[in-house]
C-alpha cells in the first residue's frame, strides 16, 4: 500500500467516502485526513449537541450526527431496497471495472484510520469558520482533495503551498454546476467526470483528466416500480461517488501528484446548470434505467 | 430593468449576444437558485433595485418568455443545446413559481408545464 502525499478534506458521505475507497482498492492511503465537523445538523440547520457541558462531547456527538444523517440514503437503500442496490452497484462494477465489495467501505460505519495515519477532526460552522481556513493552513504546503461541493471561500487560495483537487461529476468545460452527471447526458449524451485544481471560480479550474464512462443500464421497471425521488438519491448515492472516485484514482495513477499540470479551461466554454427540475430528471433518468 | 421586459426585448431583437447570455444566466439565477424575482435590478442585475417581487402571473409570463427564447431561432443548433436546456429548466421552475404565489394559476401553468416537458423530450430521445 503506497502513501500518497494528500491530504482529504473530508465532508462525510458517500462522495468523500468512494474517493478514500477507490484510491483505497487502487493501493493508496492518503497522508492526512481533514475530517469537517458540522455544528449544525445537516438535515434541520439546528446547532447539535448544546446541551453538552464538555466541548469534546460536543464534538464526537456531532461527528455522530453527521454520519448518521449524511450517510442515510445509501444505508437505507442498501437495507430497505436490496434488489435495487444490488443491480445498481452490480451493474456499475460490471461496466465499469471495478470491485463491487468497494460499496460495503462506501456503507460501513466510519473507519478513517483504514486510509490513514493522521486523522484531524474540525469543528466548523460552514466554510467561512476561521478554524476551516487554520487547519488548512496547518496543512500547508501539500495537494488537498476537497469532497465537498460549491465554493470554497477566496482565502484559502491563498494559503501558501496549497492546491486543491476536486472532481466534478460531469464533463468540463461543457457542463459546470449542479446535477452534473444529469446535465451531461442531456448536452453530451454521455457519462463522465472530470478532474481538475479547484480555485475561487465554479468548476472552472485547469483540468487535469475528463473521464469517459460507459452509461450502465438497469432495468426498466425501477420506473414504474419505485418513487422517482428514490431512483435519484440511488444514482446519487451509487453511481456519481464512484464515478468520482474512479477518476481521482486514474489521475493519482497517472503520475507524481506533486508534479500534475492541468490545462486551462475556456470561460466562454459551456454553460452552467442548476439543479434539474425533478419532471426534467425523470426523464434524463429513463436513460439509465432502460434495460 | 424588470426581467420580462429584458427578454421580450430579447425575443424582438436578431441574433444574440453575450451580454444576452449574461441576462439570461441572471434570470435563471433568479428563478431556480434564488427562487424569488424582483420588480427591477441593477448593476448587471447583481442587485435588486426594488424590494417588490413579480407577481404570480409575471412568474408565469417569464417563464413562457423563457420556452420561447428556448425554442426561438437563436439558439438553434447543436452549439446552443446546452442553454435551451438550461432555459427549458428555468421555464419549468418559473411555471412552479406561478402556482406557489397562486393557486388560481394552476391550469395554465401545467399547460405550459406539459408544453416544456414535450419540446424536452422530443429534443432529449431525439
């Protein structure tokens, strides 16, 4: 198992986990781990654990809540709706080359000592907490994956040594924004991510590799069977995470990490995409699920 | 400038430019991010210049605004795929707007609701 000179800035779910499983399985770890603390719920926006008198309880109960809560979708598919997971993660595996056992990582309860020898837990407010913007200063100098989505604030560009990788679920520069992987099959027809240095602007950084996947296909049914709403949250539970973490790992694969060179993307370039509306999406999901 | 009259002058007008695709990146902003539109805005329309919002039926009209800048001449064209998606999408979210302010505007609404959903998959399936 090699070390890889990165550390993951780790938002908990399933993006950030596929990314640790895909360079995991590949034969990374990672040097570092940034674990983000949220002091509100995700869910409700309520501060967790108040109550608390110890501000290390207060921690470790909100690392708790966070698990839970952003880690539900994918758990209760897996349980509630086996059939449906399987063929998903079946099928993905299949097309797309790789172990399907990566998913029971993806699933398990938290073990972020399997990807790494120094786990930093933060307690933030949101990316503008000053404890964000020190320990990532602390880091420095060193490459960061940021798991996260939207925009980071301008300062931490600005921190000496630092460059952040982000991968973006769709294909650059055609398609930047929300919903990418939906986007991209609507303008490109086609599935992909694309790896690239995040800065201050949206998914508009130098690219380092868009990466092809071939569109899997699950049955047709699911459509009639399943509420849309739930076929969503399983493509973006299974499906995006992986195709993430497939394209980070080809990338670490390719070369020094210190030594990557993207290349610039055109602004005037495509277009970018909110979030699709839900009768819109059904129909981009009848793509997948054709069989 | 209020947004409706910013694109019907859009629609009136030949060609389109990249100012037009500035204003048209705005008011998607406005309607699917923010989901709220003021009367009027300012400074590139990074700024609302009026604490008043559209009504329930310029919800509606701006998004028929929107279908048809989608499904006009200008964007014809594999090259503009993207931002008659885009439009199409905003249409939608505008049209859900216009029955969130008022019920009343229900059946017009899901008309053009159906309308943008028919052009999209016709363009989608190809």
């Amino acid at each position: 198992m090699k070390t890889l000179p990165l550390c993951v800035v780790v938002y908990d779910g399933p993006i950030a986990r596929a990314y640790l499983e895909c360079l995991f399985h590949g034969g990374f770890r990672v040097e570092k781990i940034v674990l983000l603390i949220q002091e509100t719920h995700p869910a409700t926006g309520k501060q967790v654990g108040r109550w608390l008198p110890v501000d290390s309880w207060r921690t470790a109960w909100a690392e708790q809540v966070q698990e839970t809560s952003l880690n539900y979708w994918p758990r209760y598919i897996c349980s509630k709706l086996p059939d449906l997971f399987e063929e998903i993660t079946n099928e993905c595996a299949s097309r797309w080359g790789f172990d399907p056992t990566l998913y029971e990582g993806i699933l398990a309860p938290a073990n972020w000592e399997k990807y790494t020898e120094q786990v930093e837990r933060v307690r933030i407010s949101g990316f503008m907490d000053p404890r964000f913007h020190a320990a990532l200063s602390e880091v420095a100098p060193m490459t960061m994956l940021f798991t996260g989505g939207g925009l980071l604030p301008a300062e931490v560009f600005n921190i000496n040594g630092m460059k952040f990788l982000h991968v973006h679920p769709g294909m650059l520069p055609d398609v930047r924004g929300a919903d990418g992987m939906l986007w991209s099959l609507v303008v490109k027809g086609q599935l992909g991510a694309t790896c690239f240095f995040l800065d201050a602007r949206l998914d508009a950084g130098d690219i380092l590799e868009v990466r092809e996947f071939e569109i899997p296909s699950f049955r047709s049914s699911w459509i009639e069977e399943m509420d849309s709403r739930m076929l969503y949250r399983s493509i973006f539970s299974f499906v995006d995470p992986v195709m993430r973490g497939l394209t980070l790992l080809s990338v670490v694969e390719s070369g020094d990490l210190d030594e990557l060179a993207g290349f610039p993307q055109d602004e005037s370039e495509g277009v970018t995409f909110h979030f699709m509306h839900p009768r819109l999406a059904n129909i981009v999901m009848q793509r997948l699920f054709n069989a | 400038m209020d947004a409706r009259t910013s694109l019907e002058e859009l629609l009136q007008r030949e060609g389109i430019t990249t100012d037009d695709v500035v204003l048209l990146d705005a008011v998607c902003r406005k309607v699917d991010v923010v989901g709220r539109v003021f009367v009027a805005y300012k400074d590139g329309w990074s700024r609302r210049a009026a604490s008043t919002e559209i009504s329930a039926q310029d919800y509606l009209m701006l998004g028929e605004c929107l279908f048809r800048l989608a499904g006009s001449s200008k964007l014809a064209g594999h090259a503009w795929r993207g931002q008659r998606t885009k439009l199409q999408n905003s249409a939608l979210k505008a049209a859900d707007l216009a029955i969130s302010r008022e019920q009343g505007l229900q059946t017009p609404a899901a008309k053009l609701g159906d309308d943008i959903i028919e052009a999209f998959r016709l363009e989608f399936n190809g």
